[in-house]
C-alpha cells in the first residue's frame, strides 16, 4: 500500500513552488520594465551630452586658424565608464574626436538621432544648418552590466526566500496541526478496549465534524458490543443454575441406577453437563474480561493475591506448584484483583493440564511485575503457539477445554496495557511451555 503522504510536506513544497514561479514571474516583468527605464535614462544622458558638447565643439571649431585638421580631446568619463565622440562635417570628414575615439565604431555618414550597433549606442546631433555633426557612442555593455545587477538584485532574495517559506510553511502548518496531532495522539494512546468519545478542543472546522462522526461510530459500537457482552454474561449466568440443578439430577441418577448400560450413559451425561458448566464459566470469565474494568482505582498488591490462588490451587493439585517471589515485601499493580484471578487461574490450569506430570509447573513474580508460569512438557511448534490466544483455538485435543483460556488471558492482558509473551521451549530450557506476562507496575512498588 502507497504510504500516505504528509500534508506539512506537501503544503510546504507546493507553497514554496507557487511562491518561486510567481517571484520569478514578478522578476522578469520587473526586469523588463527597468531595462526600459535604464535605457531611457542612458539615452537621455547620451543626448544631453551630446547637446552639451556640441556647441562648445563649433565655437572650437570655428575659433580655430585650420579648422579642417582633426583635433584629439581628452576622453569624458562618466562612472567609470567611457563616452567616445566625433565631430564631423557633412561628408563625413572628422574635425574633432575624443581621445580614444575609433571612427570605425560610428556610422560612415554622420546621421542625427539614436541607433545601435553590436557593441553601441550611438546618438548623433547636427549644428550650423546640418554642417557639422557630433556622433557619440556609449558601449553597450554598460547598460548590459546595469541591466544584469538590476535582475540579480531581483533574483537575489529568492534564495534566501526559499528556505525561509520552506520553514515557515512547515512551521505554520504545524502549529495549525497542533489540535490534529493532539487528536492523533489521543487515538493511538488508546487501549484495545477503550471506546469512550474522543474529546479534543479547538479542532479544525475540517476536521471536527469527522471527530464527531468518529465519536458517534464508537458511541454505536460501545452500545452493541455491551449488548453483545451483556447478553454473553446473563446467558452464562442463567445457565449456571440449572446446569448445576441438571448435574445434582443426573448424579443422583447415576448413583441409583443399577450397574449396566444406563450408569454409562448416565456417566456420559454427567461429563457433558460438567464441560458445558465449564464453557458457561469461561464464557463469563471472557464476558468480563472484555467488559472493561480491568484496572483497579487503587494499586493492587500481587504478592498476597498470588500466594492465595497457587496456594488454592496446591490444595486440589498435589502441590505440584512451585511459587517463587521476589524479595520486596509488595509489588504493586493497577491490575484489577479479579481479573488477576481470573488471569491467574486460567494460566495455572492450562500448567497443570497440559504440563508434564512428573514435573513441577513454576509460577514466579518478579519485582519489576513480571509474571512467569512455566511447565514441563512437549514442545509445541511455532506456528501452532502463534494461533493459542485466539478464541476457540486449542493445540491438543487429549485433555478436554474449550479453547478460551489464553483468549481469555489476552483480552485481560490487552485490557491493562500490559503484554504476553507464549514460549515454547521454556526460556534456558529444551522442553516445556513458558507464559510470561508483563503487568502495569505501580510506582509504590519502588518505595
Ligand atoms: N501451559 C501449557 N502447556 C502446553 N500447552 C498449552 C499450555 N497452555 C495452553 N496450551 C495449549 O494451548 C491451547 C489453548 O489453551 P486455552 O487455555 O486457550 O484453551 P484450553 O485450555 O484448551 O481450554 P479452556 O482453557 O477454555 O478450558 C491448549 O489446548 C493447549 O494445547
Ligand atoms: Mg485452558
């Protein structure tokens, strides 16, 4: 699947893209209209030079003993640049130029007005009744160099421009994201079975009506999946009394029925009755588990309430339990009491069922919470122990189970924010089966 990509990353490229082309845009419009200001400008200071010098070159001219003979005059120099000049009479004849003046760059026949050549401007005057003609040149390139500053100056803040609406962007949207991460953030911080309304002030008006939807989804789903549970718990509930009124019948049947046939079926029935009493139970364990409820309001002591269900179970089981427990006097928990029972139960049972019977089953609590049942036994493969805490899923068919004891311990481990881990062979062992559970460890227990 196409990751998704993110919007700060795209509102960021596609502002900045926008921002450049219209920047650049701006330039080039700029641009043109400056190179035709600067040429303006350069053509009325060539003209106004020309206008300046031409008569000071007639009184010149006239003033002198042979005014038929050229004359060199030191060069102008305007801003480091230079202007060159000719005088000439009408047929082309030079009376006058500047001093580094080369006739070649002027037109061969004095002419009056602007005109470019490849590397001039030229601007030529008349004076005395189109006897004498003053062409001046001014290179090019000055304008060209002028024209180039003025682009770069243009150009020049779009570097700087880009990093910074990169940024700012990214920031900005951010910070209007703000409420959209908090929300985010309060979705994944979920537990599996939290369903309650996802409250988040001062979103977007984009996003708000897809919070409220999002609300009223988990409003509906809460709704049907309590009555989903509700119906599992009362159903499980209801059956319990006359299963076990049905049991007490069938017992008492079994024991006055004479030897034979009718004992067996009797037998047979009453194992039936004792495997649905056990479902119905399990069904209520799992009805709980998945209710909610799982954290207790005040932190939980494990160390008592485990030394009670191993000691319980020790009593029916031969004392094939070996608990050991850490050397704090407490470890607190924010798990349920009960539903440490029910967790507890169910993991100690599947020990003891499915351990092998020649060896202990280990239960251990750390200090740090961690919950350990460990037994003997065949190992059991990989992709079978991968599927064990799903509902309904059992691995051996020998001893008799519904195949809820694990889901029920999942849903209750999921419930707490805590994590199992199954394992099969046991840690540093070749055989056995390992649960090891991970609970919510309170922080009185470091006191
Ligand atoms: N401690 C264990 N050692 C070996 N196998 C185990 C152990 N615990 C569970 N299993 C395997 O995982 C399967 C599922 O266990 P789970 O407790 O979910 O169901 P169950 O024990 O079969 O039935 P239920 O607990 O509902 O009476 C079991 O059938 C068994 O094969
Ligand atoms: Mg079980």
């Amino acid at each position: 699947m196409k990751s998704p990509s993110s919007l700060q990353k795209r509102l960021g490229l596609g502002l900045t893209l926008g921002m450049t082309l219209l920047w650049l845009g701006a330039t080039v419009g700029a641009w043109l209209v400056v190179q035709h200001e600067l040429n303006e400008a350069f053509d009325s200071a060539l003209e106004e030079t020309a206008q300046r010098i031409l008569p000071l070159a007639v009184l010149e001219i006239s003033n002198r003993e042979e005014p038929r003979e050229a004359q060199h005059v030191a060069t102008l120099k305007m801003d480091n640049e230079y202007l060159m000049y000719v005088v000439r009479d009408a047929k082309g004849q030079i009376l006058m130029q500047s001093h580094d003046a080369n006739p070649k760059i002027f037109n061969p026949q004095p002419s009056e007005g602007f005109s470019t050549t490849k590397k001039y401007r030229l601007y030529g005057a008349s004076a005395l009744r189109q006897t004498l003609f003053i062409d001046i040149a001014e290179p090019l390139g000055h304008r060209r160099e002028a024209a180039r500053e003025a682009l770069f100056a243009l150009l020049l803040p779009l570097l700087a421009l880009i990093p910074i609406s990169l940024l700012g962007t990214w920031l900005f949207v951010r910070i209007s994201l703000r409420s959209v991460l908090a929300y985010r953030r309060a979705v994944e911080a979920r537990g599996v079975g939290d369903l309650s309304p996802i409250n988040v002030t001062r979103l977007p008006a984009e996003i708000d009506p897809l919070a409220d939807a999002v609300n009223h989804l988990l409003e509906r789903l809460r709704k049907a999946l309590e009555a989903e549970r509700s119906f599992t718990a009362n159903s499980a509930h209801e059956l319990r009394t006359p299963l076990a009124a049905t049991l007490a019948q069938i017992q008492r049947l079994r024991h006055e029925a004479p030897e034979g046939p009718l004992q067996v079926r009797a037998a047979k029935i009453e194992n039936s009755l004792r495997e649905l009493a056990r479902l119905s139970e399990k069904l209520m364990q799992l009805a709980k588990a998945e209710g909610g409820g799982l954290l207790s309001e005040t932190p939980q002591d494990l160390i008592p309430l485990l030394a009670h269900v191993v000691d319980e179970w020790n009593h029916s089981s031969g004392q094939r339990i070996e608990l050991q427990l850490p050397k704090q006097p407490s470890v607190y928990s924010t798990i349920d009491p009960d539903a440490f029972g029910i967790l507890l139960r169910n993991l100690i049972e599947n020990a003891l069922k499915y351990g092998a019977a020649d060896q202990p089953v280990q239960v251990s609590l750390t200090h740090q919470a961690v919950l350990r049942v460990i037994n003997g036994g065949p190992v059991v493969p990989e992709p079978v122990l991968q599927r064990l805490t799903e509902r309904f899923v059992r691995g051996s068919r020998e001893a008799g189970g519904s195949g809820l004891g694990l889901a029920i311990a999942k849903t209750i481990v999921q419930g707490v924010n805590a994590s199992m881990v199954l394992a099969s062979p046991a840690t540093g062992r070749l055989e056995g089966f390992e649960v090891c559970i991970f609970l919510p460890l309170c922080s009185m227990s470091q006191n």
